[in-house]
C-alpha cells in the first residue's frame, strides 16, 4: 500500500507529569519556551512560534508522552488519512467538540497506531493572536513548514512501525538502522519521527523530542543553563551523522530526554534516497552518553546512527 493522503508536520506533542509546574518552569528557563495559554484542566499549552501550542503539559500520574499529534493540509486530507487508517483495520475516533477546543484545531481524529501508540491528526492549527516572544535570550525556533522539531518513541515492533507510519501515515523513511532504528521525515526536516526497537528496561513509550534553534548561541545558552539549574545531562554536546545537528541531550523532569538543536540539513524529496548508517568508526563528533541512564540508547559512546 502506498499512502495517497499524508501528513505534513509533527504538529503538536501531548505528554503528562506529576508536576505541571516543574516541566513549565523547565520548558521556559532552559529552552526559551513561551507559556501561551492555561486550561481549567491544568493543561499548560506552551508555544515556539506563531502557533497557539506545540507541547502541552497535562496533569497526570505518568511521567510519559500522551499523544503525538500529526497536520495535515486540510479537511480533504484529513479524511483521506481516515480512510487509509481504516483500510489498515484501526478503528478511528472523530475528534469530540471538548477534543477540537482542547487542541485549538478545526478538526481531527483520533486512534492507537498498530503498537497501541495513541496518535492524532489534525486541520486548522490555531494561530495565536499576539507575536511569539521567547521566555529567556533567544534567536528563536526554526519551525516554519516543518514542525515543531522530532519527536523519538520506542516500540516493540519496529518494522511494524516503521511500515504503518510510511504506508498508512505517507511519512517517508530517511536513514534506519535494522534491528535497531529508523528516522521518517514527511516536510524538509531530516526527521519529524523516529522510532526506536524497544529493549528490556525501558518501560516509556516516550525517548525524546527535539527543538531545533536559528542560531547556534542557543544551543550553548541552554547548556548553560541547564548546568546551572543543575539538571541531568544524557549527554555531552554532539553532531550527528544523519541529519547533522548539533545537540545536547538533558533529561527532563519526566526522567526522559530533551534535545536542544542547530544546524541540521534539510532533505529535499526530489532527490533523496533511503541511507543507512552502520559501521565502525566515528565520523562525527558525536554525542557521548552520560553513564546509567536508562532512557537512552545505553553505553557510553554512541555511533553517530543513534538519532
Ligand atoms: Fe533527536
């Protein structure tokens, strides 16, 4: 099956904490984050550019993400992802009237992709009224047509999910790994997703999400302050091979990781083919993973395929 109707950005990440205020005060002061709006649920809805959200904070028991939340064009495209989602024998959920002012959209659906993941697609992103202004010193995120950044969840089955998101979903497979990892992009930046084979231990579904910078400084503005605020790193600063960012890994207050980026290339469809990274040897100074930390990829020097 080829997918006719496809998404266009990882819009919105959902995910839920204990502790609401922790995670905002997080968001602001290392990344630059802007609070835009509070809901009488508790939900924090926090902003990166012109549009009213991309993550939102729910109160909650887990300390995991809730919900990946997928654009599309528009309400023809948007059935046209039902359909196909059904064809694959997933029963699909039209997003409630609570649902569609919960997430400032126009419309969307809802269901659990083939792993039980929960995942929702989505027309008409709200656009906020008042300019985005960065919480700390900031050059600003690069989002325009391609997101909010990447986000990275394990699955027990791998090739399953990696078959779903590109024949049922239309995202297209950038680099993978076998047995181990596969990064799918569905607008020019290098991944919107990435799915990780789970491994013993790991009891998330959530590995990390990326913010991508304009300008480097911010990078290095984050590190900062995360080393004062003394937060855990996950690693040390790093470029990888694949989409070629410069990044760091911090663990976040749900005890899994943000990654704070500048600098990756673009991919252009017309011309791109699948690649693949393995091998001995590190071309890339990379990212050298902080000891112990059960979320990552393990070990202590990973080559430049991880992410
Ligand atoms: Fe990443």
């Amino acid at each position: 099956m080829v997918a006719k109707a496809k998404v266009s950005e990882l819009g919105y990440i959902g995910f839920t904490t204990q502790n609401t205020d922790k995670w905002t005060n997080f968001l602001k002061e290392v990344t630059g984050m802007q609070v835009s709006d509070k809901a009488d649920d508790g939900t924090v809805y926090m902003r990166i550019d012109e549009r009213h959200h991309r993550f939102l904070i729910h109160p909650g028991e887990e300390e995991d993400v809730s919900y990946f939340g997928f654009l599309v064009k528009d309400e023809q495209e948007l059935y046209g992802i039902a359909a196909q989602v059904e064809e694959a024998g997933i029963t699909v959920t039209p997003g409630t009237k609570g649902d569609r002012e919960s997430r400032n959209v126009l419309g969307m659906i809802k269901f659990n992709d083939p792993t039980g993941f929960p995942v929702e697609v989505f027309y008409g992103a709200q656009v906020a009224k008042t300019p985005y202004y960065a919480s700390r010193e900031s050059s600003g995120f690069k989002t325009e047509n391609m997101g909010l950044g990447h986000g990275v969840i394990w699955t027990p089955d791998l090739m399953g999910s990696v078959r779903f998101y590109r024949d049922v979903m239309g995202l297209v497979i950038s680099d993978g790994f076998v047995g181990r990892a596969f990064f799918m992009h569905c607008n020019p930046r290098h991944h919107s997703l990435a799915l990780f084979q789970q491994r013993p231990g790991v009891n998330k579904r959530m590995n990390h999400f990326m913010v991508q910078y304009n300008e480097i400084d911010d990078v290095g503005l984050a590190y900062d302050i995360a080393e004062k605020r003394g937060d855990q790193f996950a690693t040390t600063l790093g470029r990888h091979g694949n989409d070629q960012n410069v990044s760091f890994y911090v663990t976040n207050p749900s005890g899994w990781e943000t990654e704070c980026a500048w600098g990756a290339r673009d991919v252009d469809d017309e011309v791109w083919q699948t690649e693949h990274y393995g091998g001995k040897g590190d071309p890339y100074w990379l990212h050298v993973r902080h000891a112990n930390l059960e979320m990552g990829l393990g070990g202590q020097r990973q080559p430049q395929q991880s992410r």
